[in-house]
C-alpha cells in the first residue's frame, strides 16, 4: 500500500522515502549535503547534514523519544505541519516508519545538541534503546540524521539494490532542488558520483538535450511563485533540431509521469503564446494559420517542477 509494490521498485522506494526526509531539510533551508551508500552486506544508508530527527521524550507517546515515534508510528513526520515543512515530496509523514516496518534491521543515528543519538530496530520493533555520546563528525558531517537499514528478504522479491536505478533518482534530486550536494556510493564495486547543480532545472534541461544540436543558444528560464497558496513554478525548456518531444514534470520532487493539470496548462499555454507571437509578428504566411500543439512541441526538451504546500 505505502511503497506501491514488493518489487525491485518497492525496493528503491524504501531509499526514497529516507532520501525525502533528508530533501524536506534541504528545502527548509536546514540542509545542503545528502550521502547515499550500498553497503556491501546489503544494508544502505542514507546521511545528511540536517538538524537531526528530534530525540526529546514525548509526554502524549507515553514518553518515548520522539525518534522512536517517528520511526514507529505513522504520520508522527512533520510533514503534516505546514509550520514546519512548507514543502516536502514522499508519503507525507509515514516514509520513515513503513521503511523501518520494512526492514531486517534499521539503525537510526542523529548528530544533535553536541551528542550522538543511536537507536536501533527490527521489523520495526525495538532492538536498542536510545543512547547517547559525546558528538564526534563522521565523514565530515558534525551534525544531521544517517540511517541505516537492510530490506527484509521475507517481503521483497529482490534486496538487492541496482546502483544505476539509484544514481537516476538522486541525479534527478540534485537538479530539482538547486545547490543540494548529492553523493552515492557502491562499496560492492567501488562505484560513486557525485551530483551537484548550481543552475538547478536549467541543467537538467542541457542534461536532457545531451548531444542535440539547438535551435537557441541558451535554455529558457521561468519562474513564478503564489505566496497566497504557497505554489512555486519553474520551467526551463530549450528546442532541439530534432522531431522529438522530451518533457518531465515533477511536484515536490516527485516525477509525475502520468502528467496532469501541470503539463497540460504548460502545453496550452506554449501553444497559445506561440501562435499569438507568430501572428502579432506576421510570421505565418496565412493570417489564418493555427498552429498545433504537436506543431509547436516538435524538438522541445523541457522541465516542469512545481512546488506545493501540503
């Protein structure tokens, strides 16, 4: 139900959810540097130099620690909180707990306050109570959240994770969310990049074109934001000399490649704008020409991402 499948999709979806958490920092200005490892007995975690998951006790959750509940209990993430993530992409305040339920063995480890943070779990329960330590940085990282976990093998078809399906996600995260720092590695054979883009969608969009020679020299940049409904819109699009359309539409990060209301507003309003600069400019031999959308998106390669307020 949570991550749509048991397959090797179910699979990476797990990594998502615990990379999403670690984005929702990012966007609330709180992060800028995520690191994904495969390890190599099969468990992969995921850091990030955020604030760290909160670890005060909870009076209303019988005093557990508010990391346990948020490893344990679903919808206790902040994402629900437009106080505290305007913007998150993921299952919106159960990622964690349904990849921990999920899991063999789920270690969490939280560089907070000047202490480090360790609770540990399987399938969900309790293995290790919270402890703490003095605080030393791990891998230059002095504070944030890692979590560690290996996929149950009882639930999966699969547990084994493909670097490659892994790599596209987090490349497509460091476009969509400018200036993150985005690190993979795979200690089974040593593979590793590295995934940061100051020019945000802009460079997705050169991305996309890969070789294709353009019709214009620079990529088109749009961006508008509603403050009244907390809606942010970017679009970058450049048209390449080929027939091919090439669109990808995100909301909160996340690919949406059924489409929706996003892209065909988008799509119309290409249209509309095209013909009207065509006619007002006297470009079309017959005044009463029309061009069609299909016409007008021949050779486009373009990003849509939308952000939206939960």
């Amino acid at each position: 139900m949570y991550i749509g499948s048991t397959d090797i999709r179910g699979l990476h979806h797990l990594v998502y959810e615990v990379v999403d958490n670690a984005i929702d920092e990012a966007l609330a200005g709180y992060c800028n540097h995520i690191k994904v490892t495969i390890r190599k007995d099969g468990s992969c975690s995921v850091q990030d130099n955020g604030r760290g998951i909160p670890v005060d006790a909870m009076a209303d959750q019988d005093g557990k620690s508010a990391l346990e509940v948020v490893l344990t209990v679903l919808h206790a993430g902040g994402k629900f909180d437009k106080n505290t993530y305007q913007v998150s992409g993921g299952l919106h305040g159960v990622g964690v707990s349904v990849v921990n339920a999920l899991s063999e063995r789920l270690t969490a480890e939280v560089y907070r306050d000047g202490n480090i943070y360790e609770m540990s779990f399987a399938k969900g329960a309790v293995t290790k109570p919270l402890t703490s330590r003095k605080n030393a940085s791990r891998d230059g990282f002095d504070r944030g959240t890692i979590i560690t976990f290996k996929p149950d093998a009882t639930i999966f078809e699969t547990v084994t994770f493909d670097y490659d399906i892994l790599s596209y996600r987090m490349r497509e995260l460091a476009f969509l969310n400018t200036g993150i720092k985005i690190e993979i590695y795979d200690e089974r054979n040593d593979f590793s990049d590295i995934f940061h883009y100051e020019g945000g969608i802009r460079e997705f969009v050169k991305y996309l074109m890969g070789g294709k020679e353009p019709v214009h020299p620079d990529v088109i940049y749009l961006n508008t934001k509603d403050e009244a409904n907390k809606v942010e819109a970017e679009v970058a699009l450049q048209y390449s000399l080929t027939y091919s359309e090439n669109v990808m539409t995100f909301v909160n990060s996340v690919n949406t490649r059924e489409g929706g209301t996003h892209l065909e507003g988008f799509r119309s309003a290409l249209t509309r704008t095209i013909n009207k600069f065509g006619k007002e400019n006297n470009l079309f031999k017959n005044a009463d020409v029309t061009l069609k959308g299909e016409d007008v998106r021949e050779g486009l390669n373009a990003v849509i991402s939308i952000k939206i307020a939960n």
